[in-house]
C-alpha cells in the first residue's frame, strides 16, 4: 500500500517537471519578443530605409527662355523626362499617439544626362556634346497620420500588430541641389566651340504631400509603400543670372523596409 502510494507520487512530480519544462521552453521565444520588447507594449521608435523613383515636374512644363529647364531642352537633346532619378534614403519615426507619427528623413536623387546641340555640330560636323547632371538631397520633417488603429491589445502587457494600415501626412524641410553642365558649348556671338562647366547650387525651403500604406511583416519588422508630391524654388547661381527660380516641384514614389522598438 505505502509503496503505491509513493510510486502514484513520484508520478505526479515526474509530471509536474514536465510540464513545467514545456512551460520553459514555450515562454522562452515570448521572452525574447517580450519583456523591453515588442510585444509587451507598443513600438516608440521606427528606422527604415527606402528605395524608389522621383519624377520632375518642372522640366516637364518649362517655362521658356527665361527658366533653364525650357531653356536647354531647346537647345539641347534633353526631353522632360530626363532628370527623373532613382532615389534612396533613411527615416527616424517618433510615434506621438496610437495614430500620429513624426517623422525625420533624408534622401538623395541624381540624374546625368549625356546630350548634344540640337541644331549645331563642330568643324569637323561631329556633335557639340555635353553631360547635365542634376542632384537633389532633401531633408524633412513629416506628420503621418494613420486612417486605423496600428494594433491592439490583447492583455495587459501584449500588443497585436494589425497587417495594413494606411496613411496621409504632409511636412516642411530644407532641399539642397547642384545643377551642372559640363562640356563643349557655342559662343552664339563668335561661334565658336569652347569648353566649360557651368555650376549652380543652392538650397530651398520645400513643402510636401504624403499617402501611403503599412504592412507588417512581423512584430518588428514593417514593409512600407508610399508616394510623395514635394513642392518648391529656389533662386540660381552666378552661372545662370537672368533666368527664373529652379522648380524643384516633383512625385517621388519609394518602398521601404523598416523595423519597430
């Protein structure tokens, strides 16, 4: 009898370890979510990185003599299209509230144009060619504001993720650029063929637009689409004296990858 009973109680502790030890190895992927993590409250910070195309609005209307878009397409084999660039860039996000962020981004776009005179050629009738290449760099500071909740709570300390979330926002920032021809040109006075490199810079208070969607890829990790309307002038340099405020106006339209703490 008494030895029954001890082998009924060995069973029941063999049982309770292992149980306990499931319990153990369940709790331990959690933990790793959890605790300062993730899962246990709402993400405070997001990074991100971004990929895309931004397309020019101001050489696709250029404005005549006066503005340096319509005025090289006129002389030169440049169309509307040709300083659209591939753009890339980071951002910093500060979650405000369950549905407002702000956000801090940089990016940088370039194109480079190989062109020649349109109605002239060199002694020797080969083509008068030159490279045009455009640059831009803003930075900005950005409001998002999501249509729906990011998530919801399912305890007191765990967080659920939801899958896609939409967005609009709108921002300010500061855009650097470099504008630069470099190559042979025609003195229209004299003729003749010369070589030069001819520079503006600057820097322009800009404005943006913003829509886009969120799609959670875990509880980290988020895929984000999005597309951009930024607009904006600014005066030229030395080398362009006479002609109008560069139109920096343009769509840009990225897909980035940005993980969540």
């Amino acid at each position: 009898m008494d030895r029954r009973v001890d082998v009924s109680r060995l069973r029941t502790m063999l049982a309770g370890l292992l149980l306990a030890g499931m319990g153990s190895a369940l709790a331990a992927p959690l933990s790793a979510q959890g605790g300062d993590g993730y899962l246990f409250r709402e993400p405070r910070v997001s990074l991100s990185v971004r990929l895309g195309y931004e397309a020019l609005m101001g050489p696709r209307s250029p404005g005549g003599e006066t503005d340096v878009f319509g005025f090289t397409q006129d002389l030169l084999t440049i169309d509307g299209g040709d300083h659209d660039a591939p753009v890339f860039g980071g951002e910093i996000g500060l979650r405000l509230s369950d549905r407002l962020d702000l956000t801090v981004d940089v990016s940088q776009a370039r194109s480079e144009v190989v062109s020649e005179f349109r109605d002239w050629v060199d002694n020797n009738d080969l083509p008068i060619q030159q490279t045009t290449t455009f640059t831009r760099r803003p930075v900005s500071f950005s409001l998002k504001y999501f249509l729906s909740e990011r998530g919801r709570r399912v305890s007191r300390f765990a967080w659920v993720p939801r899958e896609w979330v939409p967005y609009v926002g709108a921002g300010l920032g500061s855009t650097w650029y470099k504008f630069e021809q470099n190559g042979d040109f025609v003195d229209f006075e004299t003729f003749e063929v010369f070589y030069d490199r001819i520079t503006t810079t600057g820097r322009a208070t800009t404005g943006h637009l913003l829509a886009g969607v969120q799609y959670s890829l875990g509880p980290q990790f988020v895929l984000t689409g999005e597309g951009r309307y930024r607009f904006g002038s600014s005066q030229l340099g030395n080398d362009f004296i006479g002609f109008d405020d560069m139109d920096l106006s343009g769509l840009h339209f990225t897909v980035g990858m940005g993980v969540r703490f």
